[in-house]
C-alpha cells in the first residue's frame, strides 16, 4: 500500500521508543511508516546517483547544485518527519510517565538538528 501523504500514517501507541537494555533503544514503527520512510530514503539515494552521474558526464555546476539543494530538501523534510512522530510518541510518552529527563534530550536533539 503506497502511502503519498504521511498524515495518513496513523501514529499508534506502540509506535513509541524503548529503551530494552541500558545502551539499546528502539523505535516500533508500523509495517506503513517502514514502507513510507524506505521510499523517501530510496528517492534520496537515487538522486544522489544522479548527480554521481552528472560529475561524471562533467554537466555544469549550477545543473548540479541545483540537485544538490533538491537532495538537501528531501533530506530536511523525512528528518522533519521522523522527528514529528519522535515528538508526539516518544517524547509525548516519557513526559506523561513522568520522566522529565525527556525535555532534556529533546533540548539535545533539537540544538543537534538545527546546526
């Protein structure tokens, strides 16, 4: 089932982090969001094949630049996407729980992510 919009993709309470050991973490992700993730991450990869091929038929800089940006776009907005659903389970789930720790991380990740 091919999903276009991610706002079709229902976040359920099991698609959550969890922590099963002292250093492993996990995020359970449905078989939609998998499919939904995998696809942008598989355009990206193909886009950067072409512009690998462009460097190699030597096409002009702007040409490659300008995919470069459309690389960086499509990069942004799956990170944007996964850290959407980050927020409303994992982080949502831990500060109801009581774990204020999680405001932290989220601190961390946001100053990581907008470098």
């Amino acid at each position: 089932m091919k999903k276009s919009d991610n706002s079709e993709i229902e976040l359920k309470e099991q698609d959550c982090c969890s922590q099963e050991e002292a250093f492993t973490r996990k995020t359970v992700r449905s078989e939609d969001e998998k499919h939904y993730i995998e696809g942008r991450l598989n355009r990206i990869a193909g886009q950067i094949r072409g512009v690998n091929k462009m460097i190699d038929d030597d096409r002009y800089c702007e040409d490659v630049l300008i995919q470069l940006s459309a690389i960086d776009s499509a990069i942004r907005s799956v990170s944007f996407y996964i850290m959407e659903r980050h927020l409303k389970g994992c982080i949502a789930s831990e500060i109801k729980a009581g774990n204020d720790e999680a405001a932290d991380e989220l601190m961390t990740l946001l100053r990581r992510f907008t470098r």
